[in-house]
C-alpha cells in the first residue's frame, strides 16, 4: 500500500465527493448506562465521510470523540443510528480498518518487528510474506535499526511509530486514530504529523483523526469537525482548502489562523 | 505454557542500564560485608556451645555438625530417604502448580464458575493446612502419597491467585487491540493474556515450590516410615542434634537449590521484565 510517490498521489490530492461516501454516520446516539445514572454522550451525530478524506474530530475534553471513534471501529454498539462502510451495516470490527490508541500498546514482550506482524499473524497470513513489507513500513518510519528492539528499549516516539508501522502493515482501508500524537513532544508530533500527512497522500488511506490540538488539526485535515459538549452533536464541519500534501508553511498562512480561529469559534459557542 | 511463548524461548539479559547501576567495586564490597556476616555466624556457632553459655544438646559445636554432616552423606540409607522426600515435593510441588495453573485460567476465563466457587477457595485458603495432615495420612497412608497431597493442599493455592490475578490484569487496551483486529478469544489469550501474566504466574510457582517443601516436611513429621523428615524426626528422638542440624542443612540445600531452578528458568523464560 505504501505505492510508489508518483502513481497514487496524484488521485487524493483533492477528495473525490462524487459517489457514496465510503463511511456514513447515521443518527448515531450514545448513551453509557451504568448503576448509578445514565450518561448521555452522542446526542445526534450525521456525518459523511468520503475515500481518501482525512478528518479530524476535535472538541471538548469528554464531549464523545473517543466514544464515536470507538462505534465507527465496530468496537462499542450505539444506542440508536447506524454506521455503514462501504454500504454495509457495521456490526463488529473490520479488517480492513485500523485503530490506533493514544498509548502505543506494544506487547513488552514482543521485539519490535513482531509487534508490527501480529495483525499478520492473527489473520493467519503466512509470517514469511509480511516480514519484507513490515521491515518496509518499520524503515519508513525510522526503525529500521530497531528491528529486535524490545519496546521497553525505545523512547515513547519511537514505540508510538512501531504502533504506527503496526497499523499500515496490515494495509487497512481507513485509520481510526484517537490521539495518536498525544503524549508526544512538540517536535516528534510535528515529525509525526508529517510522516502521516505523507502516507496519507501516497495511498489515500482514509483517516479518523481525533485531537486536542486545533492547528494540528487544521494543518492534517480535509476537514475538521468541531463537536459541541456532552451529550455532543456536530457544531460544526470547517473544509480546509490547502493544496494536499502540505508543508509546515501553510501554517504561516493567514487563512490557516482564519481556520483555527473559525474553530475556536464553533467550539466556544458549544459550551 | 503455550507452545508459542516456549518457542520464543531466548535468552536475554537485562538491559544494560540496570545491570550496571551498581558498579563492580560496590558489588565486592557488598560481597564482602555479606561474606563477614557469614563467618561471624559460623563462629559463633562453633564458639558458644564451648563456653558453655549453651548446652551441647541444644546447639552442637559446628564442627560436631560437619562431621555428622560428612558421616551421613556416607550412609547408604541416607540417599534412599533423600529420593523419598525429594520425589514427594517434586510430586506436590508440579500436580500443586499443574492444578493451580489450570484453576486459575478457568476461574479466570469463565466468570460464573469463578463467582460461585471463589468463596469456597478463599475459605478453603483460610484453613491452616496443617490441620489436614493427620487426615491425609489416614487417607492415603503412611506412604509417600499423603505427602504429596499436602504438598498440593499448600502449593496449589499461590499459583491459582496468581493465574487469576495475572489474567485479570491484562490491560484494557490490548484486549481492545485484539478485537479491532477480530481475533478469537484463543488468539486473545495467548499472545496477550497469558504472556501478560506470565510473571506472576511464576511468583506464585516460586511459592509454590517452598510450600511443597513444606508440605512434604509436615507430611513426614506426623506419620512416615522414610524421608528426610522422618530421618530428622527420629534422630531428635535421639537426642542426635548434631544429625538434626546436618539434617536442617541438607533440607536448607535443597530448598535453595530448587529456588535457584525456577529462578533460573523464570529470568531466561521473562526477559522483558522491565527493572
Ligand atoms: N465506559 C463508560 N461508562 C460510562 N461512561 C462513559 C464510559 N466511557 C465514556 N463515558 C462517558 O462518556 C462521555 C464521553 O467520553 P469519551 O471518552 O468519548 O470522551 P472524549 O471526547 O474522548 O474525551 P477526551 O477528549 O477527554 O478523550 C464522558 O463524559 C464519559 O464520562
Ligand atoms: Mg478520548
């Protein structure tokens, strides 16, 4: 999946909206029940979301974004309202699509390029095909030398691109990402950021991206949707034009602090 | 153990930074503190029963002790008694750790057997075992079996909670992993949760070996026709002391020698367990 610079590059540039969207949201509501109330957490979410499109989620701290990430990967039933991929009904995880957590979650005891072919591994694809494309993706991420590293010998930048080179081995046609880069530091976020926005263009992967960082999101995203405060619906869905694959100029652009600024605004108007 | 964690079956060693935190020089002097204690003891022991602060009958002079030790090790009947005790801990200790094991991951794996019988085990764990022995013997006779059912009654218990414990530990977000990835609850188990509890797991199999030895001891004490408690209860009867503490030094050797076993073979089997 991980194809040649020119070929595929060139077909995501711009999202292609014609035609049905390869994710749609329908209604979906949430409500957690536990013993002592009932907690509602997705008033009404409507939302399609289109091949190739990366789109970012952000809103306030226990809004529901993990909770919708988690009905969309087929991991947490809704309450009400339907998901469908590609025109079928989701009802359990699929695999053709990829979660990644805020926490690298790597098997301690695993070395490095045996944490990225587990999925291979549960699949029960043969182990001597995926280990030149797993040292492939480990490489393009910068572990290449880390082969048969433990994670416990990595820094929490490097297990969260082993957690990254996880997910793209196994070559899913969307990435569900909730906080990836959270818990990294400034720079490695921004190598992170761009490293993702470049596998994203090179092979139209579509991605679910959640985050608590507005410009990381303007800056990643086709288009950010702002959710209100729980029970959360949709406050607002803000299309970012720059030209895709993007450098970190754009972020010197003043319509990129339009954009964030529009966002603040959504959000503001939500508590 | 599955197949798949044995065949990763590697040895590593620790990470450098925590082998190296104490430096050679320090490691020496630590030594050497260790070994002065050692020596001081043994004086001690040589020395008090001669001043007759202490009876002969009660402490022997050590080098009593070595010679009972070393006229002992001669005697052919020593070793017979010797393969009797031993075969009855190892026999508690691996039917103890076998039982545990698989008690543990069916506790673990099947939630209503474990909210009905739990109570019972706790309860059961709540007994001093020793009350059993008695029993046991007149259950199972005079024999090496008795022995190695006490050894079960004790060693079962740790592995159990510990199994238990490691694979309700497993954290939330592997599990979450693995069902994004539709595997099946085998798949599950092992490559996340038993790995994952594999440490404690082996905590509660290092217990488990102590309280087997334990187990076969106790056994031997209250009714046994051989076995290096039975050997030690007869030369107190005696009043042969300086056999009793030979004795408590070859029980002493073997205890420690086995823990060295599993602790050998836990470090080489866990070689990710971070300092
Ligand atoms: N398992 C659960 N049981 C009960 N309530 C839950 C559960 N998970 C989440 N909630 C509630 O649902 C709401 C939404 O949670 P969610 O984790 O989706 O928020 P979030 O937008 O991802 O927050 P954050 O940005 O802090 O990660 C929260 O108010 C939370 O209290
Ligand atoms: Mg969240």
């Amino acid at each position: 999946m991980i194809a040649d610079k020119g070929t595929s590059a060139k077909a995501t540039k711009t999202v292609v909206e014609a035609g049905r969207p390869l994710i749609e949201i329908q209604g979906v509501r949430k409500s957690y029940v536990t013993q002592e109330k009932t907690v509602k957490a997705l008033a009404e979410v409507n939302l399609d979301i289109h091949a190739g499109e990366f789109m970012s989620f952000v809103g306030p701290s226990g809004c529901g974004k993990s909770t919708l990430l988690n009905i969309v990967a087929g991991l947490l039933d809704a309450s009400e309202g339907t998901v469908l991929v590609g025109g079928e009904h989701l009802t359990k995880p699929r695999r053709d699509m990829g979660f990644m957590f805020q926490a690298p979650v790597l098997l301690p005891w695993r070395s490095v390029e045996r944490n990225v072919m587990m999925p291979a591994e549960v699949f029960g694809l043969p182990q001597e095909e995926i280990r030149p494309k797993a040292r492939r993706i480990l490489t393009t991420v910068g572990l290449g030398d880390f082969l048969d590293a433990l994670p416990s010998e990595l820094s929490g930048g490097m297990q969260q691109r082993a957690s990254l080179a996880r997910v793209l081995t196994y070559e899913p046609r969307v990435l569900l990402m909730d906080e990836p880069f959270g818990a990294l530091d400034e720079f490695t976020r921004e190598a992170m950021n761009l490293e993702l926005m470049r596998i994203a263009a090179e092979t139209g992967i579509t991605i679910l991206f959640v985050t608590h960082n507005i410009s990381e999101a303007v800056f990643l995203s086709h288009r950010v949707v702002v959710m209100s405060a729980r029970p959360s619906r949709v406050a607002g869905v803000v299309e970012v034009p720059f030209e895709y694959p993007r450098t970190v100029d754009v972020m010197h652009d003043p319509q990129f602090t339009d954009l964030t600024f529009q966002i603040r605004q959504l959000l503001g108007e939500s508590v | 153990m599955t197949s798949s964690t044995l065949r990763r079956f590697r040895h590593r060693r620790a990470p450098a930074s925590s082998r190296q935190q104490i430096s050679r020089a320090q490691r020496w002097k630590y030594r050497g503190a260790s070994l002065l204690i050692t020596a001081a003891i043994l004086g001690f022991w040589e020395l008090l029963p001669r001043t007759g602060l202490v009876s002969e009958i009660v402490l022997p002079p050590l080098h009593e002790v070595i010679t009972a030790l070393g006229l002992l090790l001669q005697q052919s009947t020593f070793y017979g008694h010797l393969a009797v005790t031993l075969r009855e801990i190892m026999g508690g200790f691996l039917a103890g750790t076998i039982i545990g094991l698989v008690g543990g991951i069916g506790l673990a794996v099947w939630q209503p057997v474990k909210q009905v019988t739990y109570p019972y085990v706790v309860g059961f764990q709540a007994i001093p075992k020793i009350v059993f022995a008695p029993l046991f013997i007149a259950w199972f006779g005079y024999g090496e079996g008795s022995k190695v059912v006490m050894g079960i009654a004790i060693a079962f218990f740790p592995v159990l909670i510990n199994t238990l414990v490691g694979l309700e530990s497993v954290p939330t977000d592997s599990v979450k992993l693995m069902r994004s990835l539709r595997a099946t609850s085998l798949q599950i188990f092992r490559k996340v949760s038993f790995p994952h509890a594999l440490p404690l797991i082996f905590a509660g199999i290092k217990q488990a070996l102590t309280y087997a030895v334990i187990g076969a001891l106790v056994g031997e004490f209250v009714g046994a026709s051989a076995g290096l408690g039975y050997l030690l209860d007869s030369y107190n009867y005696q009043l042969r002391i300086d056999y009793v503490f030979a004795l408590i030094v070859v029980l002493a050797a073997i205890g420690a020698a086995l823990y060295f076993i599993v602790e050998w073979l836990d470090n080489r089997l866990i070689y990710w367990r971070e300092q």
